[in-house]
C-alpha cells in the first residue's frame, strides 16, 4: 500500500505538465506550483524555475521516445512514492504550416508523432492507477484549429482533430472509473510555435512554389495573426482551472474571439465559411463554386 493511499482531499495534488518551457506550459506550470501544488515540470530540457519554485520538480522527457517516458514514469513513482499523479496535462506540441500537398512526409510523421502519439505514449502510463483509485484528471491542449481547419494549417489541424477525437472517446471510456478527461482549445496565444513553423517553411520552399499565385501575401499569416495574440497567461490560467476545479468543464476555449470565431465557422454553411477561412489566410483568387 502507498503512504499517500488515505491522502486528505486538500492534500496538494501531484501534477505532470508536458512541454513545460513553451510559452503555454510554462505558465501552467508557475501557477500550479504557486498554488501550492507539487508539479513535474517535463520537457526536453531541464526546467530554469526550479529554485524559484519548491515545489516543482524538473522531468527530462522526449514525448516521442519510449525510453524518455519510461524515464519520467519511474521518477514520479520515485518522489510520490509509488502514488502517481492525480492529473497529467498534455501541453506537449508542434506545429507545421504549409498546403496539404506541399508539406514533407517527414514533417508530416513528426506533427503526429508528437501531438497524438506522444500524447498517448505519455497518458497511457499513468491511467492504470488513476483507474485504481478512481480518481484522476488528464488535460489535453488542442486548439480552436482542432475545430476547423484553415488553408495552410490542415495538417496541425488534422493532428488536433484527432486529439479531440481521442479525448471526446476517453471522457466517456473513463467516466465509470472517476477519471475526467478535459479538453483545453487555446485560440491564438504568443507562444513560440508560430515562428518555428513559419522557420520551417524554407525548407520545402520549391513545393509552395504552385501555390503563390493564390497566396500572393505569402506564407506570412501565422505572423498576421500573431498581431491579435492573447498572452500565454491566459490559456495557462484557463489550463490551470481545467486542472484543479472540483467540476471541471468538459470544454475550455479561452478567450471570447476564439469561442465567436469557433461558433462561426462551425456553423455557419460551407460555401460561407470556405470564404471567411480564404480570407482569414490572405488567399486570393480563391473560385467560388457554383
């Protein structure tokens, strides 16, 4: 038997956030060790707000490599004595930009790798004892782009579709068992991840080539609406709140422009939305179907 098995309820919760030093995981990671809480900040590279924060605990960990999460399993069993966690929340990301057509297969394997099979090579892991227990909580980070695809970002989109597929059969698959699944769908926040896939672009340059007559702005609309940006802040107050209210909703969407910008584009007829898309992305030229 654990030393934690009959933990008080107020107890401060142990809590596994991945991609801890991107823009959105750093701050959910600094509130949750401010509140107390005693936090695996992993990532691939070891964690800088160690000695601000004691209660946080640097993981080392490549959601991509078996080896790496067995690494990072073994050490939260080691410093929770043998308890787990009682929520994991998957921060872990990448993001590719590019015409469906134009983008490497390697890239391609590397965004799926990453945003849905890491994400599930790290949750599964841990969810026997939170079975166990019937308690628990995983949080995963999709994006409003997990809702609708945009010109340029089907690919991220696809791999975020998934994750809200994954998730949408998880909160059911293990509701009887008093695990909670949440899902968190960030709008567009100032993180580093726009830049890096816009750095990205060079290096399939010749394969955009068919494709600048209908963009004549460029690939340049990551950097566009990175001018309406919401802080990293505010989603990790959002994946704070995912993670430790006593009933969580099964949905967060931080930030009223993505929740109308959602509810547009769902719901709104194809032909209307295709336009507003076209437009979001600068397209030109885009034909309107008869």
């Amino acid at each position: 038997m654990s030393p934690f098995d009959d933990r008080p309820r107020n107890a401060p919760k142990f809590i596994m956030v991945t991609g801890a030093s991107g823009g959105i995981g750093r701050a959910t990671v600094g509130r949750l060790a401010s509140a107390g809480h005693v936090v695996f900040a992993a990532d691939l590279m070891d964690y800088d707000l160690a000695e601000e924060l004691p209660r946080l605990h640097p993981v080392i960990l490549d959601v991509t490599e078996p080896s790496s999460i067995d690494r990072a399993f073994d050490k939260v069993q080691a410093e929770t004595g043998g308890y787990g966690l009682d929520v994991l929340v998957n921060v872990a990301g990448m993001m590719i930009l590019g015409p469906v057509e134009a983008v490497p297969d390697d890239l391609v394997q590397r965004q799926f790798k990453v945003n849905v099979f890491g994400l599930l090579a790290v949750t599964r892991p841990f969810l026997p004892q939170m079975r166990e227990r019937r308690a628990g909580r995983i949080v995963n980070v999709s994006s409003v782009l997990g809702r609708f695809a945009l010109p340029g970002s089907g690919l991220y989109s696809a791999s975020k579709f998934a994750v809200e597929a994954i998730s949408d059969a998880l909160r059911i698959e293990l509701a009887p068992f008093g695990v909670r699944v949440v899902l968190v769908e960030p709008g567009v926040i100032e993180t580093p991840l726009y830049d890096k896939a816009a750095a990205s672009l060079p290096s399939y340059d010749q394969a955009l080539e068919p494709y600048r007559a209908t963009w004549p702005a460029g690939f340049g609309f990551p950097a566009r609406l990175l001018k309406a940006a919401v802080p990293a802040e505010r989603a990790g107050a959002a994946l704070a709140r995912a993670a430790l209210a006593s009933r969580p909703r099964d949905r967060y969407r931080p930030g009223v422009r993505s929740r109308l910008n959602t509810w547009l584009l769902t719901a709104l007829p194809v032909r209307a939305t295709d336009r507003i898309k076209a437009r979001i992305a600068h397209m030109a030229n885009a034909p309107r179907r008869p």
